[in-house]
C-alpha cells in the first residue's frame, strides 16, 4: 500500500513538474504589466510662448512606450503601461517658441527619468533650447 502511494504520489509530481515546465516559459513572456504617470513640465529660458511641444518617452531600449502633445507648452501628463522591466526611461521634447505666431522657432530637449520596475507616478522637468 505504501509503495503504491509512493508511486502515485511520485507520478503526480512528474506530472505537475511537466506542465509547469511548458506553462511558466509561455507565462514570463507575457511579463508583469506596471503603470507609469509622469508629470512633465517644460523650462525655457526666454520670455516667449511655447507651442505645439511633443513629448515622446522611450525606455532604456530606445523604444518609444509613450508620446503626448501641448498645445500652448504647458505641463503635460503622460500616463502609460508597460510588460517589460523599465529601470530609467528618456523623455525628449520637440515644439516651437515664438514672440509672435507668425515667425516660430525650433526647441527641443530631453531628460533622464529613473523608475521603479513597479511603476509609479514621477516629475520631469525638461529644458528647452534652441535648435538653431
């Protein structure tokens, strides 16, 4: 009797080890989903209007995981999901200052955002330049 619960108890092992073998490699390829908020705000330093700024985010890769875009160059929210470790994350900015409407000129700009795997809310304060 006991070597026959030995037997069924050791098959039921093989088996639970044999399906785990198949299911956990499938499992960690789909990843853990974390949420990421970050807060951007912008600084130029010229007294002139900010417009038309985009934000792309990209994760250590050079991925591009978000983007989002201010008309008037004020803060921006950017929220996003990501299945992949993210450990630092690039936001770059690329939008027009202008005295006037009429005669814009190009800015641009990026900083470095370190995160945590687990997500989060973070700021980033980007300053412009000019690209000329």
């Amino acid at each position: 009797m006991m070597i026959q619960l030995k037997g069924n108890l050791t098959a039921a092992l093989l088996s639970t080890l044999i399906i785990a073998s198949f299911i956990v490699p499938v499992m960690a390829q789909w990843g853990v989903t974390a949420g990421f908020t970050i807060q951007v705000s912008f600084f130029y330093p010229c007294v002139c209007y900010l417009t038309n700024v985009r934000v792309v985010v990209s994760d250590q890769s050079g991925r591009a995981v978000a983007s989002a875009v201010s008309p008037d160059g004020s803060m921006l929210v950017i929220t996003f999901r990501a299945e992949t470790p993210e450990y630092w994350l690039i936001a770059s900015a690329f939008g027009y200052g202008s005295f006037s409407y009429n005669l814009p000129w190009l800015v641009h700009g990026s900083s470095i955002i370190t995160v945590q795997n687990i997500g989060g809310y973070y700021y980033a304060t980007i300053f412009l330049k000019s690209a000329a």
